[in-house]
C-alpha cells in the first residue's frame, strides 16, 4: 500500500482555483487568475522541488492535465518538477477527454475511486495529486487522501473553487510539519488521522 498525496494552493478562505496566472481557469468568470504569484519565493519553489522528488507517480484531473501539458513539455531541464511531470506516470481522470496525447500519460478507464484504489494498493512511493481541484473532491469524498500538503497564502478572494465541498467524507487529520516562507505563506503536512471526535465545553468556560 502507498500513499495518496495532494498538494494545494489555497488561499485563507479556501480558494484553489487559478493560482499560476491567465488562462488557467476563468471558467465561473473568475476575475483573480495569479493570485498566488506575488508571494511564490526561493523558499516556496525549493520545497516544491523536494515534494515533487518523492512522486513516483501522478493522478491528475483533465483540466491539470491540459495545463501541465500544454507547458511542461517544452520546459524540460534537470528540474524536479520538469523531470516528474514529463518523465514519470501521470494517470488522468476524465469522462470528456477520448485520449491523452502526453507520451508517459494514460487515461483511467471506469471508474475512479475504484482505480485509484488499485493505484494505492501496489508497492512503490508517493501517487501524488497537483492541482485537479474537481478531482480532489471525489477523492475526499471516497476517503482515498492520505496527506494534504496546503500552502496557504494571505490573501482572500471571495469567490472560487474551494479546496473542500459538501461531499467530502468528516475525519480528523494530524499536522505533521509546518513552516513559513518570507512573503507570509504557511506550508502545512496533515495526515489522515481518524474519525472526529466530539466533545463538550466544560463550566469553566462559561
């Protein structure tokens, strides 16, 4: 068994949509494609290049696919970023797209919860999840996530897809490292932990 990892950009009241810039994902007409640029600094970038070097492979929704696509094939260097996204699995979870052009990519067949299971239940590293903010969702909601990597920026927006919706199935997760980067983002490491766990406000509160 392996691990499910995601990783998000997610703005203080949980947008996801559109951190990288224009033409990501206007779709809902949102109006703040970027947002994340003016904070992304040596810090943020070194991290993301270690966790992209622990992937040993990718699932990603069609509308991440499209974008890494449309890009990263013509960004290739000694990169860890550029080496996983080009050279390593990349398994794409769509019911529009016919084919997937991307010579290492391949599309799920059937359907999803049931394929990623299958994915989690051979050995190997990290099946890591970037972006896909519609695929999270479902697999939130299958209760297949085994670790959040959130990178949470201060700014607000108000509008957006947000990181988690109605269906996501309720548990508890324990932070396992946190840290802070110079322009005010927190990157945070929770794992699955268990069920919730409820409680009463004792008189001493009152």
């Amino acid at each position: 068994m392996r691990p499910l990892v995601v990783t998000m950009f997610v703005t203080l009241d949980g947008v996801v949509q559109a951190p990288g810039g224009p033409g990501e994902d206007p779709s809902g007409g949102f109006a703040h494609e970027g947002w994340l640029v003016p904070f992304f600094d040596d810090t943020l970038g070194a991290q993301i290049e270690a966790w992209f070097t622990g992937a040993e492979d990718f699932l990603l929704g069609r509308g991440t696919y499209e974008i890494f696509y449309a890009s990263w094939p013509q960004m290739i260097s000694d990169d860890p970023v550029s080496q996983g996204l080009n050279f390593k699995r990349k398994h794409v979870a769509s019911r529009t797209l016919p084919s997937v052009e991307w010579e290492t990519a391949e599309l799920i067949q059937g359907d999803v919860g049931d394929a990623v299971r299958r994915l989690k239940a051979a050995d190997g590293g990290e099946l890591q999840v970037h972006g896909s903010p519609g695929l999270i969702q479902t697999l939130l909601a299958e209760d297949l996530v085994d670790e959040l990597r959130l990178v949470l920026f201060p700014v607000v927006l108000g509008t957006g897809k947000r990181l988690f919706g109605g269906g996501a199935v309720p548990g508890t997760w324990r932070l396992t490292s946190h840290s802070t980067t110079p322009t005010g983002a927190v990157l945070l490491t929770y794992q699955r932990a268990g069920e919730v766990e409820t409680g009463a406000v004792g008189p001493e509160f009152d």
